[in-house]
C-alpha cells in the first residue's frame, strides 16, 4: 500500500531540471520600458542548459511520469507583427524583431507584447540568448501588460441609458434626457456623492440613440468640462511654482497624459477627467514644472515636490488604473 501511493506522488509531482532565470530591476518612469543589453562583436550563443536534477523512484521498473506542466497548454505571448518566437520558462514569446543601426540589443515590452531592435551584425542565436538572460523581467511586464489590458476590458463602456463611467475618480451615471435640450452645455450633472443615487449625467438625447451618439454627446460634454477643470488647476499651480503658461490644448493621445513647450503652451488629456482631483493636479504640476526645467532630472523631481510631495503615490496610482476603454 504505501509502494502504491509513493508511486501516486511521483506521478504527481515528477522531479526534474531545476530552471534558474534572472531578474532585472526596472524603473518605474515609463509606461512601455527599454533595456539595453550591450554585446561585443562576435559574440556567440552562450545558453547553457541547467543541470539535470538527481530522481528517486518508489518503482524503479515504472516509466518516468511527463511533468504536469506538459500537459497543460503553455501561456503564450504574441506580438501582432511577430517575426520569431522563443521559450522563456514555461511561457511561448513571439516578439517582433527589427534589425536597426545601433550597438545594442533593446527589449521593449508594451500593450501589444516584446519588441526587440537589434543590430544587423548580431545573430538570432544571440538575440534569443540576450532574451533568455532577462526572461524573469521580460515575462513579469508581459504578465503586468496583459493584467491592464484585461482591467481595461473590463472596464469598457457600455454606451447606453444608464452607462457608468469614472468621473472625477467617482461613478457617473449617463441619463438620456430627451425633455431637455441643455442649450450651450450639451448635458448637466445631477446630484452628487452625498445623493443616495450618486451623480449622473443627463444627456438630452432620446433613448433610441445608437451607442455612437452617446458616445460623442458624452465625450462632448467631458471635453468641456476638462478644460474648464484643467485651467482653474493650472491657474491655481502657475504662481506656486513662479511659471506663466499661455495656452491650453486638450488631447486625446493613447499613451501620454500632458505635454508642455518652453512658450507656456501646455496640452493635456481631457481622459483624466476620469481620474481623482489629486491625480489630475499631479499632472498639471509635472506639465508647469517643465517651465522651469525641460527634462526629468532630480531637479526636476524636486520642483514638483513643492507643490505636490506626494507625487510619487499619485504617479504611481495613474500607471495603475488604466482609463476606461471608450471604443
């Protein structure tokens, strides 16, 4: 009996080679990071196979047992102009390889998977070795990019009577409101967080509008609103941090919240209308705080500090909570 289920374990639980795959640290600065692995010329594929691991078998007549993880189907990571793929742990990477001038390899991991840029002199060989070297930071941004985009299909818009969407870091309720026509606004807010129904959005529209008209008289409406917001918030940081900003543009960009040139002209993405005041003043802060300091530096850092000290929690949760999906 115990020969039995010894048996049953080593059939569960199988040993095997021992996988041993680096880490490396990242900076939290960017959204989509790049890291340069430097190579000399000539160099070779150096991937070396990890050791085989000693077994001890109950039966020593039974055939080994394949390892559980075999039998699954491995997770798989596909970029949509893959070229190549390759095996990193347990997981199939196909990533997109571009040959560019340049004297290292570059990984870059985003919302559509791995790119790499290598030089023309490098080998595949060697550019799937570089890629086996940094597996452990490569598949846990696959992983962390494939968790936000599947938040942010969840969090799509269901553009209907009733449709929720963030607003200020709070729910809103789109109302369609046809007795109204809401002249010069487009629509109007209606209670609050402090009403036992929250606050909705009333849109004077009929309830047989299509989806793609209640998009636009919502996003209409937000544009609006955003720029009402943005500008009382840049009016408000302009003389803490001694800066003049001369104009507003709204964006609509998919992976850039601001944007400000040296004549005071700031643009920012009417999107953050979705986030919390505070998030929204952090960005506002950083886009003034390139007045005064064209670049990222410590300086920089330092001068958005003054005004916003907390801006590393708020730089953070804005990473972290993808915008709700309009399309």
């Amino acid at each position: 009996m115990q020969r039995l289920v010894q048996l049953a374990l080593d059939l569960f639980d199988p040993p095997g080679p021992e996988r041993v795959v680096g880490a490396l640290p990242t900076d939290a600065g960017s959204a989509a990071q790049e890291i340069k692995q430097k190579l000399p010329v000539g160099l070779v594929d150096k991937a070396q196979s990890a050791p085989e691991t000693g077994a001890i078998m109950a039966l020593p007549a039974a055939p080994p047992a394949p390892a559980l993880a075999s039998l699954l189907s491995p997770t798989e990571f596909r970029h949509p102009q893959a070229s190549r793929e390759v095996l990193l742990g347990d997981a199939v990477v196909a990533y997109a390889l571009q040959r560019v001038r340049r004297r290292s390899i570059g990984f870059t991991v985003g919302a559509d998977g791995l790119a790499v840029r290598a030089p023309s002199w490098v080998t595949l060989s060697a550019v799937d070795a570089a890629l086996r070297e940094k597996s452990g930071w490569i598949l846990r941004k696959l992983n962390e990019s494939r968790e936000r985009q599947q938040r942010m299909e969840g969090g799509r818009i269901a553009w209907a009577h009733g449709a929720q969407l963030p607003y200020l870091g709070e729910a809103l309720t789109v109302v369609l409101d046809p007795t109204h026509g809401f002249i010069g606004k487009g629509g109007a807010l209606h209670g609050g967080s402090e009403d036992a129904g929250g606050t909705s959005l009333r849109i004077g529209l009929p309830h047989s509008a299509s989806p793609a008209q209640i998009r636009d008289a919502v996003q209409a409406w937000l544009m609006r609103d955003a720029r009402r917001h943005f500008t009382a918030r840049l009016d408000h940081f302009a003389p803490l941090l001694d800066v003049r900003w001369t104009s507003l543009r709204l964006s609509s960009a998919q992976t850039r919240w601001g944007s400000a040139k040296a004549d005071g002209s700031i643009r920012l993405n009417w999107r953050l209308l979705h986030y919390r005041p505070a998030i929204i003043d952090y960005v506002v802060a950083h886009e003034l705080a390139h007045l005064r300091v064209m670049d990222h530096s410590p300086r920089f850092w330092g001068t958005v500090a003054t005004v916003v000290p907390d801006y590393p929690v708020l730089r953070h949760a804005l990473r972290e909570q993808p915008a709700p999906l309009w399309e």
